[in-house]
C-alpha cells in the first residue's frame, strides 16, 4: 500500500535509483511491514532552476 | 473544487489523455456534484526509470 | 501502474467516493489500456479553510 | 520547515521564477514566522496538453 | 491555471492562511501574469511527529 | 534537498515512522550524496476509506 514519492535535482544516475527503491522497498517491508508487490516507489527530478531555498533558485546558488 | 491528479508511465497518447480528462470530469460533476469549470485534472507522465515497484526500477521489468 | 490523486472539500460521503472510485479505475482500464489491480485511487479532503481561489479562503464565501 | 509547491504551465521564465521565489518565501516569513532558510520552493511546469478544466485539454483551448 | 500548495506544520492560523492566501495569489497574478480566479491556493497542515528533517522527527526535537 | 514523501495507511506508529525517517535518510545521504540536514521526509497517514485498489476502497476489503 505505501506509495513513496522521492524529489530530488537532476543528476542522480539509474543505478542510484535503483539502488534507492531497493533499500526504500526493504525499509517499507521490514519496519512498516507491508510487502514489497505493494510499495511503490515513484522519483521525480527536478532541475535546480525549479527549486529554491532561502528565496533563491538553487541554480543562482 | 476538485483537483484531479494522474500519475502514468509516459506513453499515454493526447487522444487519450483528452478522453480521460472528459470521463473523469463527468465522474466528479455527477457523482461528487461539482461543475465542469471547477474542475481540474493535471497528468503527470513518469518515465519508467522513475517508476519502481517490490523494489525494482519498472524500466528493468 | 497508474496512481490517480482527487482532492475534494470534505463533505463527500463513503458512497460516493466508492462510485469514483469504480468510474475513476474503470476510465483508466478502458482508456489508458491499464488493470483495475495496478490502479490505485487517493482520495484527499481538504477543509474549506485549507482552500483558497482568488485569493479567500473558501470558508468565506 | 514550509514547503509551497508551484504548478504552472510552461512559459514562466527564469526571472519569474526568481521573482515568485522571492515574494513566496518573503510571505512565508513575515506572515507565518519561518525563516527563511526552512522555505522551500518547488516549480512544477505543465504542459498544456496536460492539464484539463472543465473536460477539455487546455492545449485545445 | 496555478495550483500552490504550502505545506506547514499545524499551528498556523485562519488569519494566518487568508494572509498568505492574498499574498501569494497577488505574486501569482503580478509576476506569473494568471488572473486571481485562476489561482488556487491549498494548505496542508503537517504534524510535526509527520515531519522529519536530518532523519529525527520534528516532534522530537 | 531531496523531500521524500511517504504515503501508508494510518495505523503506523511513532516509533515507525521514527526508524523510517532515520533509515530513509541514511539512504538519501549514502546513495545519493546528500546531507542529512538537507533530507526531509514528510509522512502522509492515509484513512483506508480514502484509498482504492482495483476499483474498491481498502475499507471494503
């Protein structure tokens, strides 16, 4: 049932993803204790210059 | 009101992204007694490297 | 694989999120040519005091 | 600790995006007392053809 | 056609919320050029034992 | 500046979601070269009258 939704800058590679919904998956299973068929994990990058912190685009940073 | 939100791998085509957008707005005006007007659907198209379920990246399936 | 998202005031009853919820999964079976077990449907209800258009809050219209 | 999350269609610019930016963070301080630093502001761009009011795309407006 | 979502821990008031509501609506209609009846503004109240920043929930700090 | 959003049924306990944060966060930090401080996870506690599969609401199941 878990549905987790990771918001990261672009950059991170497939094998980091990969490696992400491996452990996010196993986290959701052993600790929430739900089963892996049911967890699913969506990523969605986000460029720097469509985020911001403290009032500036990260991409100014 | 309602805000409608859809999540899907990319690949769906205009056509039925138009036809979805209709359906679901009828759905909300006759059962959640909304308007057409107010309501909204926004989709989101995810690729399937950003997708993964029991752990596993949907673009490796 | 889809995951549809409706955000509505409260005041929707259990039937009648129940019958979206049919119509909703039926749309994206026929439609986006998905399962009705790969498609999941979140209802969120927001309060009037949470929403706002044209810059009031809902709760005071 | 705020997040305020921005869809917008495509179009927006850089520079409005560091204005908004600015005015957002700006308000989340001054009215709901954060600091700046805890303000994170998310853009999402929308492309016409994906996002509907009133049943209709509004790339077919 | 802008959807804002500002998620803050409880604790905010309605004041509070029409304040910001004005606010960001008036930032969305000078600077992104949309009209005030197209803006919707919706909040989210986090708990803080829902939040967690540096892996400790906030309810802890 | 990953946000990780988490979406289960209510039901989870503080002590979960305790142990998710901080393990969800050490993956952000060891896999994708963040820093905890900058890794907010956020829990969502979804009523299993707001949640369908298969067409159904999970309060039915």
């Amino acid at each position: 049932m878990p549905i987790v939704r990771v918001e990261m800058w672009t950059g991170r590679t497939e094998a980091q993803k990969k490696e992400l919904a491996r452990v996010i998956t196993d986290a959701m299973v052993n600790i929430a204790h739900t089963t892996p068929e049911a967890t699913i994990v969506v990523f969605e990058d986000i460029e720097k210059d469509n985020w911001a912190q403290a009032g500036k685009l990260s991409s100014d940073d």
